[in-house]
C-alpha cells in the first residue's frame, strides 16, 4: 500500500522517498534515474561540480527517465567578520617566549620602541600543543615562515616563539 501526502501528490512521487543528494560523487545519473524510475524524488549532488559537470550530469538523467528531479547546490555567504572576535590571541609564558595562535592575521614581535626587525629576532618558532601539561612540539617553521611575521591563515594553530635581542 502506497502512503499518499500532500507532497508526494504535488510531485508525483509514488513513494515519499527522497534521495540524498550527495554531494562527495556518491550519487550518479544511474541512481538517480533508478530512485525516479522507482517512483521516489531523485537528486544530483553538483555542490563541488562545475557547470559543464552540473550539465552533463543531468544530460545523463534525462537520457534515462522522463521525471524530474532535483540538483542541490551550496550557496554559501561570505563569513561576517565579529569585531568581538579578537583575530590574535598571545600569551606570555616568559621575557622572551609566547604562546601564539590565531586566524587570517600575521603577528610580529619587536623590542618596544624599536620597528620590527630591529634589534630581535625569532629564534625559534615551533608548533604544537600541550599533552598533559607538557608542551609537545610537532613542526620547526622555518625562517620563511617567520621573516615577515607569524602568519595564521585558515587553520588556527598555537606557535611558541623564543625571541632573541641584540
């Protein structure tokens, strides 16, 4: 016995099944043709496809059935900026070692008073993190990475710098 809703009517779907969208290159025209063929709603997953994929994929579906179905996309919005959110965060742990971890901004140390680059420099910038109270260290940057300063990008991460003066 076939379960009629208000959705299943107005698509003209036989069963109120709706096939993910899968958007990782799960799905193909194969099963989507098939979940329409059987009467469900069909979906192409086309969130990491390009255009000419997007459309060649549904040339495939059509090929194989006369009922519609759906292509599901990610519309993502730009990430709002919080000005509440502070962008670097640094500890100090000593005269001349920090902790620093942060995301899309660059950091610089420098003897006060001084501009950057004059009189200290980066001795040694290693992350990692603490294990049990313990500091454990993954990776050594290397000089390319500090030069200009500490760079965080798109993954935070947490850096413990030893500065040196002269």
């Amino acid at each position: 016995m076939a379960l009629t809703t208000d959705l299943t009517r107005r698509l003209g779907l036989r069963h109120p099944i709706i096939q993910a969208p899968l958007a990782g290159g799960g799905d193909t025209p194969e099963l989507v043709a098939a979940v329409l063929n059987a009467g469900a709603l069909g979906f192409i997953g086309a969130a990491y496809l390009t255009p000419v994929q997007i459309a060649s994929t549904a040339a495939a579906v059509v090929a194989k059935t006369s009922r519609p179905f759906g292509i599901n996309l990610f519309a993502p919005q730009p990430a709002r900026e919080s000005p509440s959110l502070p962008k670097a965060m640094i500890a100090r742990l000593g005269p001349d070692e920090f902790l620093v971890t942060g995301f899309d901004v660059s950091v610089r140390f420098h003897v006060p008073g001084q501009p950057p680059f004059i009189r200290s420099q980066v001795l040694t910038a290693e992350e990692g993190g603490y294990v049990n109270g313990e500091w454990k260290g993954k990776r050594l940057w290397n000089g390319d990475e500090v030069d200009r300063g500490i760079s965080f990008h798109q993954q935070p991460t947490v850096v413990r710098i030893r500065m040196g003066k002269f």
